[in-house]
C-alpha cells in the first residue's frame, strides 16, 4: 500500500468514527424531538425519526407548554429570578477575590489560595444540612429565608465558586503586570486599575464564569428540590417533572418530549451565541499551570 | 499545581487586597466552614420527631457503618452502589474523552462541527429533559430495545438464520434490573464527555510538534507514539480530568434521581450516597444519619483524591 493510499484510509477510518459517535450522540435528541408527532405505542416501537401514523404534534406541543396551569415561561421567569443574582453575585464577588490573590501581596495568600483548592474538593453535601437549618431560621438573626429564592443565591455573592476563583486566578495570571503598574503611574487607584485596565482584557473569563453558573444553575435540581415548596415558585427543571407525573388519562409521551424540548431550548440558544466563550472557557480550566 | 513564576517583581503594596477579600472571607467563614463544622456537630446528635435531641456520640457513624439496622444496611448498600458507579463513570468517560480528543487532534477537516456535536450533551446533560428522554430511551420498549429488536430481525438476511423477535419482546429490562439500571446511569455520564475531551483537545494541541518529528524520523508508528510521547506529556491534564469526575461522580444526584420511576431505584440499586443523604434528611428529618453520611463522604473523597496526588508524583509527568 502506498502512503498516501493509507493516509486516505486512515482518515476515512477517523471520519467514519467521529461521524459514528456525533450521530450516537445527537440520535437521542433527534428521537426526542419526533416523538412529539407520534403516540405511544409508535414511540415505543420504533427506532426510526419518521413518524408512520403521526398524530397532532402542535397539540403536544399546546399541552407540553402548560404545566398546572402556568406556562413553561412563567416557571423560566421563576428559575431567572435566582439565577441572574446568582451570575451576578458569582461573577463580582469572584473576580474580586482573584484580583487581591494574583495582584497583591498581603500576610496569609498562601492560606487563602489554598483555602480556595481545598474548597474545590469538598463535596457539596456536607454543607447543605447546616446551610438549610441556617436558612430556615437557625441563625443569629432569626431570619426565615425559606419561601424565598435567597437560598439559591446568596452564598454565590460570596466567592463560595471555588472553581471560578481557580479559573479567574489562572487567567488574571496571564496578563503581564506591566498594565497594572502603568496604571499606578498614571494615578489610578487599585479599583480603577481592576475596572479600567484589568476587566476590559479579562472580559472572555468573565462571560466565561457568568455563562458556565448560568447553564450549570440552569440545570441545578436538588436546590429547588429543598428550598422550593410552593407551586408558584417552581423552578422550570421542578415543572418539569411535575408534568412528567401521570395524570387521569396517562403519560402521553409525545407531551412530555415537546415540553423537554421546549425547556431545553433556553440552553441551546445560549450554546450557539456564545459557543466560543464555553469552549474556550472549559477548556482552559485543565491547563496546568 | 502551580509553578512558580520565575521573574520576581514587586507587586502592589496596596492594604486594599483586604478589602477584595471580604466577600470571599465572609463566604468561608459564614458558608464553608461553619456548615463544615456544624455539619459534624449534628452527626453527633439522634434527632427524632416528637422527642428531644439526644447526644449519642459517634452513634451515628457507628450505626450506618457497622450496625445491623435499616440506615446501617441501606448506607453500606448505598457506599456500594456509589463505588460501583464512580468506578465504572471515570475510567469511562476519561478513556472514551481521550480517544475522541485523539482523533479530533489530526488536523480534521469541520472539527468545529465535530466539537460542538460532542460538547452538545454536556450542556444539557444535567437536566430534567434529558432524565426523562434517558427514562424513555432505555425504557422495556426504548429506543435502545428497539434496535435491538431490528437488528436480531436484521439477522435474516444472512443465510441459514431464521430467527424473529417475538412480539412486544423485551430484550433487555435495563431500568427493571438492578445490575444494568446502574450501567445506564454511566452511560448518561458518559454520554456527556464533552468537557473532559475539550480540556484533553487543549493539551494535545499544546504538544510540541518537534516531540513528534523527533520520534517519526525513528519510525515510531502513531500509536506507539500516542502511549510513548502523547500520553506522558498529557498526564498532568489526565490527573485534572480524573480528579474533577471523581468528585463530581461521588456527588451524582440528578440522573440516579430523574430517570429510575423511582428514585434510586429499581430496588435501591441506584441508591447513590448523595440521594441516600438527601432522602434521610429531606424526606425523613434525620439529620444526625445524614450529617454522619455526608462527613464520612467527606472523608473518603479525601482519602481518594490524597492518594490520586501523592500517587502522581510517580506518573505525572511535569515539565518543569
């Protein structure tokens, strides 16, 4: 075999894999998605993404759009109404943890960076059961935060985002310090130096931070498991499975996969607009640096 | 992790970096440490409904490790199922990452198309859709029984087979039984690898070329030189990646709660340690079991990330 005849082989051989794998990938979807023309029993039979006896699909549609009588918006504007505080919070409160850690020299940065890792590592679950007897009353304040969305958000106002902090730090250390100090000689202070000079070049890890708690927040489950009882304070994924249950008539399939796909579109705009800062973003937080 | 930087240069003298750090100092002290520590206070106490908290010591962490009752069986069922189930997720999703960042690596033609495909499913993998897509998808007459029930019909073709699959034949019963129910679980995971490959795909292309030249001009086929040159040089990255699914797999919640009809199920076969916690907390106002169960979660993950990385000193590869 020639060279050339093998390379060409060769990359076939990879063309055909990775083409493998995307459609293994995005089959599922795609399956989701002709569901909602078909009824159950077809569903549950086929394999293939055109419907044979196709039933109403707007019908579905109609249907999967109300949950309990609210919209799959209204529970949308309940899951942004803890999650733009929390991208707020999360990006202010960590961006300016990263700068006094990469720009300063202060006594106890080495305990504090370090404090930052090791808070990377802990499992979550082991604050969550003083964190709620604390949001519940238990606190030196005596203030009831449950029936409110603060629990979602108010520890994220906090640089609590370890990951964040690591990233941001990573990223603040890749800009040459000759900026700040032509800031110092031009007379800023140290938080004009931060919004003036260091933010506009650290823009791309910033809508990185904001956009990964976003899509992460946007999925979070357990959260509003916990702190979210009433109806109308449903979070969209709480709708969700509320409309998944059986009602008189059964689970009509069909419904349940156009209201899926309805609450998944939300994700999969921000994905294509701001693809570039997720990629990058993500992938950057393996350097090793 | 980090390297030191060569060039000393006088940073800010500035005494403000305080007060940068008051957000952050608030958020250990008010959400990190005091739970942490309260978190183990609690476990010290058996809280029951109707009667006063007592103080029993290491009662709890006695009872759910070692003692014969209906918390000390299921925790041990759960720390089980939740082995099972990191040890089964990270190796795949590391391998499967690996490979497809491999192959992405040869200069392909439409890689952006490739990667977004692929990273697709991470971003929505942690949803409810895609738990009740997954419940659908390996349900008794799924997507993934029916082409199974294709392909053994598929079969025909050959010659001398003559086998059909019976009406409303369930090949597989993947969310009935315990064993596969588990393996599901993983694959969910495994289906969103998107992030463990970018960050892979970022550190082969930050692979010197010369290493490659250097090793073509001995002959070395591509292969070899993945295991030789490639691997060595990404381990660094391999030891991030595992170590970020190790945590993340100990703490899985959504998928082991969403897809089963029940969750944890079918028979507590997906009772992962997160949902085993949730349930004795939330469901049943056991806080003492459930602080003891979180901190001894604590504990392992730990152990297991301390060995992780006194272990890589032997096989992480720094250059520097």
């Amino acid at each position: 075999m020639t060279f050339s005849v093998k390379t060409k082989l060769l990359n076939a051989l990879r063309y055909l894999v990775l083409g493998l794998v995307a459609l293994i990938m995005l089959y599922p979807l795609l399956w989701m998605i002709a569901g909602i023309w078909r009824p159950n029993d077809e569903i549950f039979t086929s394999a293939g993404l055109m419907p044979q006896n196709p039933v109403d699909g707007f019908e579905n549609i109609r249907n999967g759009w109300m949950v309990q009588g609210r919209s799959l918006l209204f529970y949308f504007g309940n899951t942004l109404r803890f999650l733009i505080p929390r991208v707020v919070g999360q990006v202010v409160s960590c961006v300016l943890t990263a700068y006094a850690i990469t720009r300063f020299e202060f006594k106890g940065k080495k305990i504090v960076f370090a404090l930052v890792l090791a808070t990377l590592l802990m499992p979550e679950v082991i604050f969550r059961i003083p964190l709620f007897q604390m949001y519940s009353g238990d606190n030196p304040f005596g203030i009831n935060l449950l029936g409110t969305f603060m629990p979602l958000w108010l520890e994220n106002a906090f640089a609590t985002g370890s990951f964040f902090v690591y990233m941001l730090v990573q990223f603040m250390r890749g800009i040459p310090r000759d900026l700040d100090e032509a800031a110092k000689i031009d007379g800023c202070n140290s938080f004009q130096t931060l919004t003036l000079i260091l933010l506009p070049v650290m823009k791309p890890a910033v809508i990185t931070v904001g956009l990964l708690t976003f899509m992460w927040g946007m999925n979070d489950f357990i959260g509003p498991l916990i702190y979210i009882r009433q109806p109308e304070m449903r979070v969209l994924q709480q709708a969700l499975r509320v409309g998944s249950e059986a009602g008189d008539g059964g689970v009509i399939w069909g419904q349940i996969f156009a209201m899926s796909v309805m609450a998944l579109i939300p994700a999969i705009l921000l994905f294509f607009v701001a693809q570039r800062y997720f990629m990058d973003g993500i992938a950057s937080t393996g350097s090793k640096e | 992790m980090s390297t030191q930087v060569k060039k000393k240069r006088a940073k800010f003298q500035w005494s403000d970096a305080y007060l940068y750090l008051i957000p952050w100092l608030i958020g250990i002290l008010v959400f990190r440490l005091y739970p942490f520590i309260e978190a183990f206070r609690i476990s010290l106490f058996n809280q029951r409904i109707g009667r006063p908290t007592e103080f029993v010591g290491l009662g709890n962490f006695t009872e759910i490790l070692f003692g014969d009752s209906m918390h000390g069986n299921l925790f041990r069922h759960s720390l089980n199922v939740t082995f099972r189930y990191v040890f089964l997720t990270v190796p795949l999703v590391l391998i499967f990452a690996l490979f497809i960042a491999f192959i992405l690596n040869f200069k392909i033609k439409g890689i952006g198309f490739f990667r977004t495909a692929f990273y697709i499913p991470s971003i929505l993998g942690g949803s409810v859709s895609v738990a009740l897509l997954w419940r659908a998808v390996w349900g008794n007459r799924g997507l993934i029984n029916s082409f199974i029930v294709i392909i053994v019909n598929g079969l025909n073709f050959l010659p001398f087979v003559n086998i059909y699959a019976p009406e409303g034949w369930v090949p597989v019963g993947w969310m009935v039984q315990g064993g596969t129910a588990l393996v599901v679980m993983a694959i969910l995971r495994a289906w969103q690898f998107g992030s463990a490959m970018l960050i892979f795909l970022s550190a082969l292309q930050n692979v010197p070329a010369t290493l490659y030249e250097a090793a073509s001009i001995d002959g070395a086929k591509k292969w070899r030189q993945f295991f030789t040159i490639t691997v060595p040089i990404i381990t660094p990255t391999i030891l991030f990646n595992g170590i970020q699914l190790l945590t993340a797999a100990f703490q899985e919640f959504n998928a082991a709660y969403l897809v089963p009809a029940q969750p944890g199920g079918p028979n507590n076969a997906t009772l992962l340690l997160n949902i085993f916690i949730y349930q004795r907390a939330f469901e049943q106002n056991n806080f003492g079991i459930a602080a003891a169960a979180s901190w001894i979660m604590f504990i392992i993950v730990m152990i297991i990330a301390t060995i992780v990385q006194t272990t890589s000193s032997k096989w992480v590869h720094y250059n520097d």
